[in-house]
C-alpha cells in the first residue's frame, strides 16, 4: 500500500516552498491538484516532473475513489491546492476523509497557511481564535453564522472574495458593532498590504475604493457579556437579532441555545410584542 502526502504550498511567495515539500513531491508517483495548471507553474519552478490528477470541489466524489484505488494498489500520492495548506477551507479535506476510511495512511508536510499568517500580523489578540472561512453566500445562512460568533471572545477569523467584502463588512458591524479589523491581502506578495483600522471605517473606505485580491479578516473578539439573568433581558437579545434582518424563530433559537431560556416562551413574548 502508498501512501497520501498532504503538502503545503506557497501562498504568494514561491520562496516559502519548504525543502521537504520539494523533496516530497519529487518522489510521489502522482499530485493532485486544485487546479493542474496553477500546481504545473509551481511544478515548472522547482523542476519536478510528475504527473497530475486534477481533484477539485465539482469532482471530488468521483476522483476520490479512483486516487484511494491507486493508493492501495502501492503508489504514493501528494495532493496540494492552489496556495496554502490542503483541506483548509479546501475539498482536499475530502479525500483525507476517504482515506481515513479506507485505510489508507496520511501524512503531512506543512507548509504557509493565510489565516495563520494573518493573525499573527493583525496586531490582535492570538491567545484564543476561531476559524470561519467563507460565509455562505446564501443571506439566511451567513446572518446565523454571524449571530453565531457575534459573543465569542475569541478572535475572528474569515476569509472572503472582493466583490462580497463590501456587504460582509456592512452585515459584520451590524452584528458585531464597531470592532477593530485587520484586513489582509497579497500575503508574501510584492504588494503585501495588512489595513488595521475598524469595521465603520473598513465599510467606509471600501466604499470608496474597489476592493482587489482575495483577503483574509481578522476581527478582535466581543468583550465577556454578562449573560440574561431574566427572560425579559433575553427578550431583548432576540429583538436586537431580529432588528439585523434574521428571522423571530431562528433568532429565538439562537438566544434560546445560548441563555437557556425557552424557545417557545421567548417566541410568544417575540409575537405579544408584535401584536
């Protein structure tokens, strides 16, 4: 049996290709690749010829089956994406499942990864932080996210594509109000750009400045709340949702979950009011 190699990739940067992630993928039998015409430019670089497999989010379920075959059948496998480490935010997390399933084993050879580099020059907290990734681009499901994580005090992490970034930076500070941000962008690149500022102001500036390149926000987290110690003051909390956009009942869930008070009683207290 092979063995699956999960190698990380240069975000920006060819520079930061580490020595073992060249060696390693100069020995596989195969590389699967986000997309093969990005991995061959990197592949070109360092004067690696293998072949590649392309594996990517419209073909996972189909490519996957046949990678693990090739695996058990004794060749050796790396897969990569276009920048970063594999499986973060990545179908690759997909075929490390499959894997994981059928045996085969795993291994890692790390490598840059954007949101690690991001917090670590945000200027912000990095005791405690959490991942997000993308927002859904489906309204319903990114305001429940956001209601979510809006009480963590954990520092923030998403990443998001320029043409979203301006509606993202307007529904954040209406759920999280006016945090500090960082906002990078071009990581490792020659324009390499990381804009401290806070989310009124982010909203501001992008609306007069057209957003370019992917970024990655790091947001500082909400200050330890005092939880609703009565049903009137987790009232409030529900109201305050609702106000953002987000639906009576999903709202009364989400404060339900996290007050432990009914959702049915704060739901009826919801449409009394309404009445």
């Amino acid at each position: 049996m092979g063995k699956l190699y999960v190698v990380g990739t240069p975000i920006g940067n060819l520079g930061d290709m580490t020595y073992r992630g060249v060696e390693t993928l100069k020995s596989v039998d195969f590389i699967c690749a986000e997309d093969t015409r990005v991995t061959a430019k990197l592949l070109n670089y360092f004067d690696i010829k293998k072949p590649l497999v392309s594996y990517h989010e419209h073909n996972a379920r189909t490519a996957g089956d046949g990678i693990c075959e090739r695996i058990l059948a004794g060749e050796n496998a790396a897969i990569v994406t276009d920048a970063g480490m594999p499986c973060i935010s990545d179908p690759g997390e997909q075929l490390v499942k499959l894997c994981a399933l059928r045996g085969v084993e795993v291994a890692v050879v790390p490598g840059p990864t954007a949101a690690m580099s991001a917090i670590a020059v945000s200027g912000l907290s990095t005791a405690r932080f959490r991942f997000e990734g993308f927002l859904s681009v489906t309204k319903k499901q990114r305001l429940e996210r956001l209601a979510q994580v809006k009480d963590s005090t954990a520092t923030l992490i998403f990443y998001e594509a320029p043409h979203k970034l301006l509606p993202t930076l307007e529904d954040m500070l209406g759920f999280f109000g006016d945090r500090r941000i960082a906002l990078c962008r071009e990581l490792t690149k020659i324009h390499e750009e990381i804009f401290r500022t806070t989310l009124s102001e982010a909203v501001e500036f992008y609306k007069q400045n057209k957003p370019k390149g992917e970024f990655v926000l790091v947001i500082e987290g909400a200050e330890q709340a005092a939880p609703a110690e009565t049903v009137e003051e987790a009232l409030e909390q529900v109201k305050a949702l609702v106000d953002k956009g987000m639906r009576g009942a999903d709202a009364c869930k989400q404060i339900a979950k996290a007050t432990g008070f009914s959702k049915g009683e704060l739901y009826n207290l919801l449409l009394e009011e309404n009445t």
